[in-house]
C-alpha cells in the first residue's frame, strides 16, 4: 500500500463487527515490515449507546470474552452513538459503565456516528 501510494500519511482499518481488535492492534508492533513503515495512532470504537448494556450483560460459554466488553476496553475513543434514541439518565448510566471498563478513553456523544470537526 505504501509503495503504490507515495506519500501515504495515515491508513484508517475499519473492523466493523470484529470480535477482538487485539490481532489488528499486534501487528503493528509484532509485525517487522509494518511497524517500520506505521504506527498505531489510536483505536476508535463506535458504541450503540440504546443496546450496549444489554450486550455488556450478555453471558459468554466458558473462557468467551464478551466482545463489547474487550472492544470498549482497547479503545482511545469511544463513540457512543444512537444518544438521540436514550434518555439523559441512560446516556449516563452507559459512560458509567464504559468509565468501569475504560478509565482512560474520550467519549464523544453522536447520532448517526457524525461527529463534529
């Protein structure tokens, strides 16, 4: 990709439903030729913010890790989208929850994942 696109400045992988963004992440540090030519800037995950705690409570067989739960705990940015579809108290209750999960990462409030410049 880089050699056909000279001067290539930023690569954006879009991973809707995947289960675990671990794999993506790794390979831009385990991977020799990758991680000479990129770096990882961020992980961003969109979060459906009327159903992510329903799928947060879901039960996983033995040893699944519950893939909402791994993919908010990975991200830089959440976006928590569909807030227009939740209540005040709701919307709280959902950046509580991703609080416990991820201590660290930026929520940005949307609908229809438009984000603001």
């Amino acid at each position: 990709l880089c050699d056909k696109y000279k001067g290539l400045d930023g690569i954006l992988v879009e991973t809707t439903g995947m289960a675990d963004p671990t794999p993506v992440a790794q390979t831009f540090y385990m991977d020799q030729e990758i991680s000479e030519i990129a770096k990882l800037d961020g992980i961003v995950t969109v979060c459906d913010c009327k159903h992510i705690l329903q799928n947060l409570e879901e039960k996983k067989q033995d040893g699944a890790v519950n893939e909402s739960r791994q993919q908010l705990a990975f991200a830089d940015v959440v976006l928590l989208n569909k807030v227009d579809l939740c209540t005040p108290d709701k919307i709280k209750e959902v950046k509580d929850m991703v609080r416990k999960i991820n201590k660290s990462t930026k929520m940005i409030e949307t609908v229809r994942g438009k984000v603001d410049p």
